[in-house]
C-alpha cells in the first residue's frame, strides 16, 4: 500500500465532478467581486486617465525613487546589523557561561515579545529627546530609531533562527571536531556555523523580507520613506476634486512587491550557487579489469595467475 493513499483518499468520479463544480463557482464569484471593484472604483472616478497621468509628473517620480531609495538605505543598514547581532546573540545563547546565556535568552524573548511599532515609537522618542547630546541632525533621530528597531527585533528573529540551524548539525560533527584538538571558538566558526548559515539560509532571507516590509513602519515617526511618501503624495495631489488614494496604493504596493520578488530571487541564486559549490572532492573510477591487467604487464608485474 502506498503512503499516499493512507494519507489522501483519491476522490472517485463523483467527488472529482464536485470539486470542478466548487472551482468553477469559486472563479465566478472572484470574477464577479473583481468586476465589481473595478465598477466602483470607476464610479468613484479612481480610473480616469487624468488621475493616473499624476505619475508623468517629475516631482512625482523624484518623490518616488527618494522614497525607494530611502527604504533600500534602511533596509540596507538593518538587515546588515540585525545579521550580525543575531550570530552574536547566538552565540551567547549557546555559551557555557549561565550569566551569558541568561542575559541573551532575556534580550531574545523581550525584543520577540514586544510589538516592533512600539519599539521604533520608544527609540525615536530617546533618539529626539538626546539628539543635541548625541548630534544627530535633520531626520537622523528617525533614521536610527527606524534602523535600531528593526534591528534589535530581526536580530532576534535571527538569532532564533540560527540557533536551530546549529543544533541541528549532528552531534558527531562536534564531538569529532573537539576530538581533533579544536577550541569552542573554532568549533563554532568553522563548523557549526557555517552548516547552520547553509541550512537555514531559506529562512534567514525570508527573515530579511520581512525586514524590507518592516520598513514601512517609519511613517509612524515622519521619516520619509516609501510609504510615507505616498501618504503625502495621496493627501497632498486632488484630481478633479477627487483623491488619489487608489492610484498611488496600487503604483507603491507593485513596487513593494517587485523589491520583495527581487531580494528572493538573489537568496534563490545564492542557495543555488551553493549547492553547486558542494560538490566535494571527485573520487576516481576504479578501473576496468582489462585495462588494470595490461598497465600491470606494461609494468612488469604479474597480472594475475591463470589455470
């Protein structure tokens, strides 16, 4: 008996014409509700030509590549740190030292546990409130408390993430290695670390999508990134006594969507590149039996005894 059929009952005839029933009527009605959107929102003038010709405007296109560049620049800076406080934190969590571990398991759990709206909102409230103490000037306090909210949480997240990857190398990778004379240190950065970075990578850059989105956070505090942006570009630009809310969601939202599509094509490279690198050491073709007999002749060794 196969799994599959102890796991999934292969629907007969009867139940195969139903689900095309169900799929059918399913398409219908997301037919029907996407007709309908599009109907209201042309009722509501959100389709007109003119409101989507806002975008030939220069001002408008400057508005949106600074926005994408300010988002990248965080993004940038956070996925970076948070990728070094989460190998750092775990390491501390997997230290042999209590204090050590005590202190980064509580770092850990914290910053999972509180919402990251609500640690960006404190950073940036101890970031302007010392700002002339710590020199930070125009939209620095909001730039820092943006990039240090992000990542405390995702190095976190990170560190998690890595952790699991490290226990999941066998245990005899890490005996054999203590064995051989190696120090903690050099266990951790020469064996374990590297399978876990390998074996979690998957996760690590989904980890870091969701940093790219996290970004958006910073309209809670005016700092002017993408979504802040279009905020001010929804509010501020009327066409024809009407807003245009729907126009600038759907332009962001796709634009969103392609720098997300992107940062998981690189990680699918990445994985892919290496695969191909583990290839290891090539091990010889033995040789035919043939071949092996006439190099032993050529040699001047007996080949073999015959009967």
């Amino acid at each position: 008996m196969s799994g599959a059929s102890v796991l999934y009952d292969v629907p007969g005839p009867k139940a195969r014409a139903r689900n095309r029933v169900y799929s059918v009527l399913g398409a219908l009605a997301l037919l029907g509700l996407i007709a309908f959107a599009v109907l209201r929102l042309d009722a509501k003038g959100q389709l007109d030509p003119k409101v989507w010709e806002i975008f030939n405007y220069a001002g408008v296109r400057t508005s949106i590549r600074d926005g994408v560049l300010t988002t990248l620049q965080v993004f940038a800076v956070a996925a970076v740190l948070s990728l070094a406080l989460g190998l750092l934190l775990t390491v501390a969590r997997l230290s042999d030292h209590k204090p050590v571990r005590w202190l980064a398991t509580g770092f850990i759990e914290l910053f999972r546990a509180v919402p990251l709206l609500i640690t960006i909102y404190a950073l940036w409230v101890v970031l302007l409130s010392n700002r002339d103490a710590l020199g930070l000037t125009g939209s620095q306090p909001q730039f820092w408390a943006l990039v240090a909210g992000l990542t405390v949480y995702n190095g976190a997240v990170q560190a998690e993430v890595l952790r699991a990857g490290v226990n999941a190398v066998p245990r005899g990778q890490r005996e054999a290695a203590y064995a051989l004379g190696m120090s903690k240190t050099q266990v951790m950065t020469t064996v374990l670390l590297p399978q876990a970075i390998r074996a979690m990578l998957p996760t690590i850059i989904s980890q870091l999508v969701v940093t790219l989105k996290d970004t958006s956070l910073g309209y809670i505090i005016t700092f002017e990134e993408l979504l802040y942006t279009a905020r001010l570009m929804s509010t501020n630009i009327i066409v024809n006594g009407n807003d245009t809310y729907i126009p600038v969601i759907i332009v962001i939202g796709s634009i969103y969507v392609a720098m997300c599509l992107a940062l998981s094509a690189l990680a699918n490279w990445i994985e892919r590149r290496g695969r191909r690198a583990r290839t290891g050491i090539a091990v010889a073709p033995a040789a035919e039996p043939v071949a092996a007999a006439d190099a032993a002749e050529s040699a001047g060794a007996p080949a073999g005894t015959k009967d």
